[in-house]
C-alpha cells in the first residue's frame, strides 16, 4: 500500500486505537528524514563514552545541545560548537531526539522523567527519546509507556564497546522498541555503531545484560590466565601474543591484555558501573529463577576492587582482585615454573 494511503487509512483507525498507534500515524505523517538541516539532536551525559559519542554527531554536522552535571565534562563538545544547557528539560525544548547515557537506572529516571526537570517534560510531540545507558528493563518499559502517552518515542540502545569504540565509532548498540523508529534513527546511529534491533521496548537492555554476563566471565578467564602463565615462568605479553589468534582469542584481550600489562588502569569502562550492570543482572536471574554461577563469581570479584577503594578504574583492574588472591604481581618477573 502506498505510504499516503497507509497514513489516511491508519489515521480513520485512531480514535479507537492504542496510544502508540495513534503516535506512530503522527510519528510517519510529519516526520522528515533525519539529516542535519531536519534534525536538532540533545545528549545528556557527556562522561567517558557519552563524550566521543556525542563529538561524532557534532562533526557530522548536526545541531547539538549537551547537558551535564558536572559542566567542565561538556567543554569540549562545547568548543566543537554544542550549546549547553541548563537542565535535562531544557536540552529537550530544543531537540527533536534527545540520546542519555548516564550512570545508574536513578540517574536515568532523573534525567528523563522527572516531572519538574526531566527531558520528557521538554520534548515536542513527535520527538523521541534515545538512552543509552546500561539500565533496567523495566525502566525501559516505563519511559516508552510515559513517552508514548504524550506522543513521543523511546529507545533502550545500550551500548559495547568501551570508550575505544565510542571514540572509533564502532560500538555494538542494541536497540528495544518500535522498529519503524529504529530504523528512522539509523543515520544517527551509524554515526555510533552498528545497531542491533532486539524487540520490543526492554529488549535492548536484555540483550546488554546478556551481553555483561559474557564479558563478565571472559575477563575473569583473561586475568586468571594472565596470572597463571606469569606463575609458571612464561612472558605474558609473548603468551597473549600467542593465544590472541587461537581459539582463545577475545575481543577483551584485545583491549585490555596489553593495558594490563602496561598497568594501565584507567577506565574505558568503570569498575563502579561494571558491579551495577552485573547487579542488575543478577536481580533479572532471581526474578527469571536463573543461576548462573560465573557470573555470580565474577560480580563478587568486582566488588572486591571496589571494596579496596578501586571503583573508579577501569573493568581490567580485574587483574589486582587476582592478584591479592594469589599474592603475586604481573609486574615483578616471572617465576620459575614448578618441577613436575
């Protein structure tokens, strides 16, 4: 059916239809393509990630206005042309798709739907709200409900890929709800990544979730590796070499085994958040009735390092938890391996 008549067929059928319908008609009907002449873009959330992510959109010629709480953060993107705003709402009023990626499910309940300050409360009819950050699913759900009572959008579109993949534009996005405004976004997140569309609203912080639970378990078989090959008198880095192209090979050695080895331990991705995300998913398992015991293994190890007062530093300071088990250190030489 050609688009005009789908759009005047669709419109008879609102008066009696959900509230998303009735927002998709409106949605399809007065959209234009996404472009920088069409399209202003707000992002809220201008951290280790949000920074580069937000950069991309700004050099592709997009109209950006940026809020963060702490606004020395904003600078940069504010000297690359963004306008910054005041307030989460005040970044709304003046966009027409708004993307987040903060830090914790309160923070996102703050900065979208707070009734008095929230990004929700700004936006036009029409426009569309993106979040980006590692939350809950239930939380997605609420904000593309509240979103689609005023005729709005939402989008859960966590991301991987730490801060190498948002500076490279190479991150893995997956997207939970409505396709047809998935898709309509997707020139703003080609800017990115490559989108994944999982389903409906929640879907995409499931798959996000899923996604921690394997990250969680290959980083601790890293560092345990690591650990072990030290012990036994080998040259890590010739040892990671080694492995990188065998069947052991992972996209975590390649970002963090030679950081490991360089004690670099500053964050593409933080400790602190990295516990939160492998908390949430332990709170889906018990609701889902699920064990997973490695991924249990692995949140208690990370809560360790934050317990040494090392939350703020990067998912590969995993290494110093092992470390203290074994009372060994990658940076002193290796020991002889055991007599058979």
């Amino acid at each position: 059916m050609p688009l005009p008549l789908l759009l005047r067929s669709l419109s008879h059928a609102t008066t009696h239809s959900p509230p998303f319908l009735i927002f998709l008609c409106r949605f399809m009907a007065t959209s234009e393509p996404i472009s920088p002449s069409t399209t202003r873009v707000g992002w809220i959330g201008t951290g280790v990630m949000g920074r580069f992510m937000a950069g991309h959109i700004i050099n592709a010629g997009y109209t950006l206005t940026v809020f963060n709480r702490t606004i020395s953060k904003a600078q940069p993107l504010v000297d690359m042309g963004a306008h910054l705003a005041q307030s989460p709402l005040a970044v709304a009023s003046q966009s027409d798709v708004v993307f987040s990626i903060v830090g914790y499910p309160s923070d996102v309940r703050s900065v979208l739907l707070d009734p008095n300050s929230g990004a929700l409360s700004g936006l036009r009819h029409g426009g569309v709200l993106v979040d980006m950050t590692t939350s809950e699913p239930s939380l997605a759900d609420e904000i593309a409900a509240a979103a689609a009572s005023k005729d709005c959008a939402a989008i859960d579109a966590p991301v991987s890929g730490g801060d190498r993949g948002a500076k490279n534009g190479t991150l893995a996005i997956f997207a939970g709800g409505d396709e047809t405004v998935v898709k309509r976004l997707s020139p703003l997140f080609a800017l990115l990544g490559k989108v994944n569309y999982m389903g409906a609203p929640g879907k995409g912080q499931f798959a996000k979730l899923a996604n921690q639970v394997v990250i969680a378990s290959t980083m601790v078989g890293l560092v345990e590796g690591m650990v072990y090959a030290h012990k036994a008198g080998l040259e890590v880095g010739l040892f990671l070499d080694a492995i990188s192209t065998g069947a052991a090979g992972s996209k975590s050695l390649d970002l963090y085994g030679s950081r490991i080895l360089k004690r670099d331990l500053e964050p593409g991705f933080y400790v602190n958040h990295f516990v939160k995300d492998l908390g949430i998913c332990l709170k889906e398992c018990q609701r889902m009735g699920l064990a997973l015991p490695g991924l249990a293994l692995a949140q208690q190890l990370y809560l360790s390092l934050k317990a040494h007062g090392e939350g703020n530093l990067g998912t590969q300071a995993l290494i110093l938890a092992l470390e203290r088990l074994n009372n060994v250190s990658l940076e002193s030489a290796p020991a002889a391996a055991p007599s058979p």
